[in-house]
C-alpha cells in the first residue's frame, strides 16, 4: 500500500478513537453511581444526538459558555485600564518631546556614524584561536605580524570555520559572522584610506586575527533630513533613559 493511504487511514482512526473515547467519558458522566457504563454500549448515538450532549456541557440555553469553561472570553475589556496599563510599560521607553533643532542637529554629530550606510571589504585574514592559545593569543599575532614585517614571511594561524578570503563582504555581514563589532574594526583600519596588509591584532568572538585587506567601499553617512525621522525616535530614546 502506498504511503499517502496509510497517512489518511491512521488519522480516521485516531479521529475515530477520539471520538469514541469523548462519547464514553460523557456517558459515563450521565450515568448514574454504580451503572455499568457498558450497558449503554448496545444503543449508540448518532453524531447529532453526540453534538447535542457536547453541546449542553459546554454551554447553557442562551448560547452562553457554561462556569469554568471560560465564560468571560466575551467579556468587554476596560480601554482606559488597558491604556493606563501601557503608559506604565513605556514610561521609561520614550517620551513624545520634540527635539529642538539644534539638539537634534548636535545629538546627530555625536552619532552620525551609526547612520552610515553599510561598507564592502576584500580582506584576507588569519586566525590565533583563545581556544588553542588561551591568554597568549593577541602575543602569538603579534609576534606573527612581527615575523611578516621583519621578514616577509605571511602569518600562519590556526584552522577555523571562518573563511581564510572575504570578497566584498557587507560590515553587517562580518559583523555577522565575526561579532565583536568586527566591520567597525576593518573600518577603522582603513578609514584614513590605507589598504594595510599585513596588520594587526584586532580581535572577535573567535580569536584574535591579522588581516590584509585588498578593497575597501567605505559607507556613505546620509545627510540629516535623509534619516531625520530615525534621529529624532533614538534621540527621544536617549532622553528616556536619563530621565
């Protein structure tokens, strides 16, 4: 028999035994002490006469949910209660003040690089694991950049998950994958407009590493009244928090 068959057959039986099995717990119910259940067994109901006795459990004459089978689901719920039940929870949230221009404009200034639209980079990069090197990681790339810039010789970390190569990663990407706000890092190596290789140690979530970077497409920052509606709801934040 094919498997679609069985599928439908296993589930009208089980629907079947639930059935039967909410049947008999509400015979049982009616029956009274001391009556084998059993004896009803001769003379079963049809589904219409089921829904009925479901029906006179569940609810009374006017439709209404019978004591403890959740007879105030319809009730109608108090607004201004509701309300002040919310202005509670975001008291410390926000607040609905306008900023005035020039503090906007200067609560922009001390921020602004968190509006700046997302970088590319190309870089190579080598991994020193704290899980291999404990406390000695950052020393082991410092001594492997040390080696490299004396030498020449290109640093050789330790195997990892992270890809050896990135070509035109996103910062929200690297950040992804790297954490420890990884893309500011790289952003702030190459921000003077160097493409320094080798360089280092910058760290992350899994090791400290040395990086080589081939290409970097630095972010634009956006102009105020491009993302002024942004500024204003982070500046409201702020002011939140110190009140």
């Amino acid at each position: 028999m094919s498997q679609p068959p069985q599928r439908l057959f296993t589930v009208l039986l089980l629907l079947a035994v639930l059935g039967s099995s909410l049947y008999w717990l509400l015979l049982d119910a009616d029956a009274p002490n001391g009556q084998d259940w059993d004896v009803n067994r001769q003379n079963l109901p049809d589904i219409e006469v089921l829904q009925q006795r479901i029906n006179s459990r569940l609810f009374n004459d006017e439709g209404v949910a019978t004591e403890g089978m959740g007879a105030d689901i319809d009730a109608i719920m108090d607004t201004s209660s509701m309300e002040a039940k919310l202005a509670g929870l975001t008291k410390h949230v926000t607040t609905t003040r306008q900023p005035t221009e020039t503090e906007l404009a200067a609560f922009y200034e001390q921020h602004k690089s968190q509006y700046r639209e997302s970088s590319r980079f190309s870089f190579k990069q080598v991994i020193f694991s704290r899980s291999k090197h404990g406390g000695q990681a950052t020393l082991k790339a410092s001594q492997a950049l040390e080696h490299y810039l004396q030498q020449g010789v290109i640093p050789q970390g330790d195997q990892s998950q992270l890809a050896e190569r990135y070509f035109s990663a996103t910062s929200t990407r690297v950040d992804n994958e790297f954490g420890n706000n990884f893309g500011q890092k790289l952003f702030n190596l190459v921000k003077d407009g160097d493409l320094p290789c080798w360089t280092g140690p910058i760290t992350s979530n899994h090791g400290v590493h040395l990086v080589c970077i081939d290409n970097a497409i630095v972010g634009a920052v956006p102009e105020l009244t491009d993302v002024r509606s942004q500024v204003i709801n982070d500046w409201r934040f702020s002011v939140s928090k110190m009140d």
